[in-house]
C-alpha cells in the first residue's frame, strides 16, 4: 500500500513540474488547444517520466505540510522552465513593436495569444512565423526533452533559487532587446534614413507639405521593405530559436548547482 501510495506522489509532483510547460511555452500555451487536452498530455508525459526516476520517497509521516512544500517547489521549478522558453518570443514581439512604431501602425494591435497579452500586428505576424519555425527545428521536442532532462539534473523537491539563475535570467532578459534591435535593425536604419531625407527635402522645399507626404509614404514603404528584409529576419529567427536548446540546458543546469 505505501508502495502505491509514494507512486502516486511521485507521479504528482512530476506533473506539477511538467505542467506549466503546457501553460505557458510557446505553442504549447495556445488557446485553441483546450486546458483538459493540456491537462492529459502532461499526465501522460508525467507518467512515462516516473519511470525514470529514481532515488526519491517521499515519508508519508512528515505529512500534507511538507508534501505541498514540494509541491510548491515543482511548481515554481516548472514554471523558471517554461517562462524563460517565452525570452525569445518576448524579443520577437518587441522587434515586432518597434518596426511597427517605425511604420506608422503603432495603434494597430490585438490580443495576441502566443504570449497572452496585447501585441502589435508586426509582432503578431512575426511571432506566428517565429513558433512556425519552432516547430520545424522540432523545439516542441527539445522543450519536453529538457523538462524531463530536468528531473536528472534537479531531484524532485530540492530546487533552492540561486544567484546563478538570477544571473541568466537577468542575461536573458537583456538578450530580448539584443534580440528586437538585430531583427529590427535594416528596417529601423532604412527609416532613419529615409526621415533625413524628408528633413533635408523640408528645409531644400519648404513650400512642401513633407509631414502629408511621408504619412501614406511611410505605410507603403514599410510595408516593401519588410518584405524585402524577410528573408534576413528569418535567418535571424532560425537562429536564435536553434540556439535555445543550449540556453535552456544552460539554465537546468545552474538550477541544478
């Protein structure tokens, strides 16, 4: 009986660990994916990942206290793990963001539900093409494989935040802006450009209503030369997006020191 009883535990905290990955992980994260589906896959997965565990029991006698301590620690282990997966995708809306702001399409936003909050256009299209990529690289994979990789490098229940972490989390939430101004760059330089120009028109013609003109010039043009750049900030996505595996492995691993 206590042999049941400590699978079961074992088998719930290994969900609790595995769960936000389906929450809040891109792609995995989709709405148009019901909760009880996530709930499921996460079961299932929590269950094929106890086979591999081995070493920890858990003390009946210490208690519900000490069991949802643990709980708790799972938890917010799993949660480090998903949420610093969304740092790539966080970056792409905030390139997104800016060449929309350069473009003149600054209001034009809506609920995005890849990062669940309000996004711009550009960073909406740039996000739907950054977890297409994703998906390609098969990073749905390397994110399944890296919590479960987790539970070799993290025993169940002994994860304690350490400044290591803290520092990588600081890193990477620098890299989101590394990351936004390198897609967003030959747009951003194009546009600096091209309002040096009108200012030097303004000043040569100063009959010329270049504040009328450049308004639909502006949408227009944007619009040519993020066509034109995309195959750069393609390459630029599969990039960062193919080096992600290594980020995550980094940060298992400092969790686990």
């Amino acid at each position: 009986m206590n042999i049941l009883v400590n699978d079961f535990i074992i088998v719930l905290l290994v969900f609790l660990r595995i769960v936000p990955v389906f929450f809040i992980a891109p792609f995995f994260n989709s709405t148009s994916l019901p909760a009880i589906s996530k709930l499921f896959l996460a079961l299932v997965i929590s269950y094929i990942v106890f086979f591999s565990i081995k070493g920890f029991t858990f003390d009946v006698d210490k208690g519900l206290l000490m069991l949802a301590l643990i709980g708790i620690k799972e938890l917010i282990t799993g949660m480090i793990i998903a949420f610093s997966i969304n740092f790539i995708f966080y970056g792409v809306s905030f390139a997104g963001m800016l060449i929309g702001f350069d473009i003149g399409l600054s209001m034009a936003s809506a609920f995005d539900p890849t990062l669940e909050m309000e996004s711009n256009i550009i960073g909406q299209i740039f996000n739907f093409v950054a977890v297409l990529i994703l998906l390609t690289i098969n990073g749905h994979h390397y994110i399944i494989r890296a919590v479960s990789y987790s539970f070799n490098i993290i025993p169940i229940g002994t994860y304690s935040i350490n400044k290591n972490v803290l520092q990588l989390l600081v890193n990477y939430s620098a890299g989101v802006f590394v990351l936004a101004v390198k897609i967003a760059a030959p747009i951003m330089i194009s546009f600096f450009l091209i309002h040096i120009s009108a200012g030097l028109i303004a000043r040569i013609i100063p009959q010329m209503q270049v504040f009328f003109v450049i308004q639909p010039l502006q949408i227009g043009v944007g619009l040519a030369l993020l066509v034109a750049a995309t195959p750069v900030i393609i390459y630029l996505l599969r990039t960062m997006l193919a080096n992600f595996e290594n980020l995550l492995f980094d940060l298992i691993k400092a969790m686990g020191a």
